[in-house]
C-alpha cells in the first residue's frame, strides 16, 4: 500500500481495523487510485473521500462482505503507467480512480483487459465512456442535467395545458447569469406547447403582475442563480401575492441555492422552491450525525464544510459498488432494477450510454420547501 506517513497513524489505524479482519473465501477486491496526500486541496478532499470509502468498508464487514483494499497515493503528476505495473491491481473487482483526466486512458485500459470495474467519482468528462463497458461515471455534465430539470419540472405535478412558465430576466452581468438554461427552457415549451412569458424584475407592479395567468399554475424561473438577485425576485414575489391572492405559482430555483439554505429557509418554503441537485447534504439526518460523529472519533478533526460533503461522497460510492458486487457480482451495473441502498447524500442509478460503451449517473432529485415548511426530496 502506497501513502505518505504523514496522513498520520490514526488513519492507517482506522484502515487496519476496518479491513484486517479475516477474509471471506471470494472477498471483493478494491483498488484506489487517488491523490492521499496532505499537500494541496486535492490531496485533502481525496483524503477525506477514502475515508468515507473506508467507513463503506467498516459497514459492509458488519454485513459479512470482505474486502481486500490496495491503495495508491497518485498525485497529479504521478506516472500511472509505472503505478499500474506494479500489478497489485491486475486482480481488482473495482477500481475507484482517477481524480485526473490525463490519468483515464491508462486505468481504462487495464480496466478492460482484466475485465474490472472502474468508477471515476468526480468531474471527469472522458471518451473512454464510449468503448469501455467497464466504466461508470459519477458526475453528470451540467447541460445534460439541464434538459433532465426542464423536463422533470415541467411535468412534476400538472398538465402542460395547466401550467404557464414565468422567466423573469435579473439583469444579472455576473457568472451567475443562467442564458443557457433559460434558452433551453424556450425551447422546450415551444416544442411541447407550453405556454411562457418573458418579464423582468424591475418592471412596474402593474407590469410584473400582467405575467401571471389567473387560471394557471405560473412555474417560474430566474435567470440568474445570485443570492441578491433571488432575493430582489422574492420581494416581488411577495407582492403578487399581496395583490393577488388566489394566483398560484411554483419556484424553480438552481443547484447553487443550496449553499443559501440555512439563512433563506422561511423564503424558499413561501415561495414554493423546487431545487434540482444530484445531492442533498441532509444535517440533521440520523446517519449524517452518526458518520461526522465516528469521523471526530477515528481522525481528531471535522469534516469539510464542502457541499457534498467528501467523507459522505466517498460512503455512498463505496457502499453503493461493494454491496452491488456483493449481491450481483459482475452483473451489477447499477440500474434501476438491482436494487441496492438508500444513500445518504447522493443517490445514484447508472444507464448504460450504447451497446459498447459504459455507465452514467443518471440519478437527480428535486428539494421541495414546502409551503407548511416541510422538506420533500423528490427522486428521478
């Protein structure tokens, strides 16, 4: 095993206790290929990622599924090709790597001459996905994710004919802006026969009123994912609603808005807010206080204040793949069908992308404040 004495022993105490126990006959074989360093960024949210993998490990050995662990602290400019002579890693199940583009085609290679999977867990776009049925890709490319919102919103509760979209233009000049998905969005209605109008923050009451249909459920949506700008939108928001209490409306809000939650709560279940995610780091959740709880514990610190949170990435991915080995063996493909575990913070479903290519993610979730302030997630 590969890593710098550094880490400290406490993680390599925690990883001995957690996978040196006595091996079953046919133990799932893990290899991780990941910077473990204390040297940067990377190498601090690689760290606490395995150890997330690590508390999968912990969890399943509770459950009677052995696994033997290899581990490679590989840096971005590590040579791979020498990391994969080695050969402790020609046996793997699974491989759990790379945090680097430049260092796919050389995993994906190995991955489909012995046969083993190989999940790349963060944001990595790769041709390899195309010719490589081994592969599995976490992340999701935001275009992708745009037209799977569109469509899922659009459709969540109500017919096309009784509904109306709202964009309200921000005057938004920062990298806040969303043109993309706003264009999309008109488009979409265009081709399904969705009726939508355009209006802009800073119209008159009179003006902004005028957009709303009086019959219809009004979906609306910004043009901007800035907190200032939301929340010049919620006032006027409040103001329709004053005005006209009997027009109804839907907010859908952006990823981003997550980041907003603890402060905007009140906000976000007035205004009826849908927030498409692929995560959704839940604090009070029995599980989440368990895992942070156990990280203090074993490693003397607190986790990431990153969303996702690392540690919690790194136990759904590792739990999700090992237990889907465990009971499917090389069938699993992580669809729909085979049935695994309700994650903690990112759940995950894989379509296959053609017959000789790989796997992605094509799992995404609504957060829906409600208007008597409860919390829905809503799965896709």
């Amino acid at each position: 095993m590969t890593m710098k004495r550094s880490l400290c022993s406490m993680m390599l105490m925690a990883m001995m206790l957690m996978t040196g126990v006595a091996l079953g006959a046919n133990p799932i074989k893990v290899g991780v290929l990941l910077p473990l360093h204390n040297e940067n960024g990377d190498g601090f949210r690689m760290v606490e990622y395995y150890r997330g993998l690590l508390f999968a490990i912990d969890s399943l050995k509770q459950e009677g599924v052995s696994v033997e662990l290899t581990t490679h602290n590989v840096r971005e400019n590590a040579n791979i090709d020498s990391v994969l002579q080695k050969g402790d890693l020609a046996n793997s199940d699974i491989i759990f790597g790379p945090l680097y583009s430049k260092q796919v085609s050389a995993i994906s290679m190995l991955s489909k001459l012995k046969g083993c999977k190989m999940v790349i867990p963060f944001s990595i776009e790769t041709t390899e996905l195309n010719n490589n049925p081994n592969l599995f890709q976490v992340y999701q490319k935001p275009s992708d994710l745009e037209d799977v919102v569109i469509e899922n919103f659009t459709k969540l509760s109500f017919k096309s004919s009784d509904c109306q979209v709202i964009i309200i233009d921000c005057n938004d000049s920062t990298n806040f802006r969303k043109p993309t998905f706003t264009t999309k969005l008109k488009a979409y209605c265009d081709k399904n026969g969705i009726s939508y109008r355009i209006t802009n923050v800073l119209q008159t009451d009179k003006a902004f009123v005028k957009a709303f249909a009086k019959k219809k459920m009004n979906l609306v949506v910004m043009n901007s994912a800035s907190s200032p700008k939301m929340l010049e939108v919620f006032a006027r928001l409040n103001m329709v609603r004053e005005k006209n209490e009997k027009l109804k409306f839907k907010v859908l809000g952006y990823t981003e808005w997550l980041m907003y939650e603890s402060f905007q709560y009140d906000n976000f279940c007035k205004n009826d807010v849908y927030v498409p995610s692929t995560y959704y780091y839940r604090a009070n959740d029995p599980r989440v206080v368990n895992m942070e709880n156990k990280y203090r514990f074993w490693f003397k610190q607190d986790v990431q204040l990153a969303l996702p949170r690392f540690v919690i990435t790194g136990f759904d991915q590792g739990y999700y793949f090992l237990k889907g080995i465990s009971k499917y063996g090389k069938t699993f493909v992580g669809d729909a069908k085979q049935k695994v575990n309700d994650a903690i913070q990112m759940p995950l479903h894989f379509k296959r992308i053609s017959a000789t290519g790989g796997y992605k993610n094509s799992d995404m979730m609504f957060i829906h404040y409600r208007n008597d302030r409860a919390l829905e997630l809503i799965n896709y």
